[in-house]
C-alpha cells in the first residue's frame, strides 16, 4: 500500500494541480485508515476540483473518524448539495439518510 501512495506522491509532485491524482491519493490514504492524511488530500482536493459528491461522502467519513462530527455533518450536507446538482439524486439520499440515523439532534 505504501509504495502505491509513493506513486500517487511523485505524480503530484509532476502535476500538483492533477485532481484526479489527489483523489486517487486520498483513496489509497483512507485504505490505510490515516484519516487525517484524507482530511487533508481531500481539502486539497475539493479546493481545485468540481467534485460531483463522493469526495464528500469520504471526508465525512473521515471526520467521523477522527471525532470531529461537526466537519461530517458539514461534509454530508454538502455532499448533498453537489450530488443533487451533478444529478446524483441517490447519493444525496444516502448522505440524507446517514445524517437523518446518524446525526439527528
């Protein structure tokens, strides 16, 4: 796992403005569950790229892992917003019913 991380790294430091690398890079971080490596990716990630609302669903999780479900629940919401406006209607459903079990107040 370490040395796919190694590949995804060199590859940003080609082209540091590559999404798709950064996402991948987040992936491979949220395999070896260092959450705060995915929290941090995919900020980098969100900052350049028109995701469509995995990216969000991923760093809610991530949040969620590191206690902090405040940034989840932000996460998810927006999660919702872009899926819907992507046309995803049944990834906005499933964050809604995430937050609806998971975080009902």
């Amino acid at each position: 796992m370490q040395n796919r991380i190694e590949v995804f790294k060199q590859m940003l430091e080609a082209d540091p403005d590559n999404t798709m690398v950064l996402f991948g890079l987040a992936n491979e971080y949220q395999k070896t569950e260092d959450w705060q490596k995915v929290i941090e990716t995919l900020e980098k990630y969100l900052a350049k790229a028109d995701d469509e609302g995995a990216a969000y669903g991923m760093l809610a999780k991530a949040y969620e892992k590191v206690g902090d479900r405040e940034k989840a629940r932000a996460a998810y919401e927006k999660g919702i917003e872009v899926s819907m406006r992507h046309g995803h209607p049944s990834m906005a459903q499933d964050y809604r019913i995430t937050l609806e079990m998971d975080y009902a107040d």
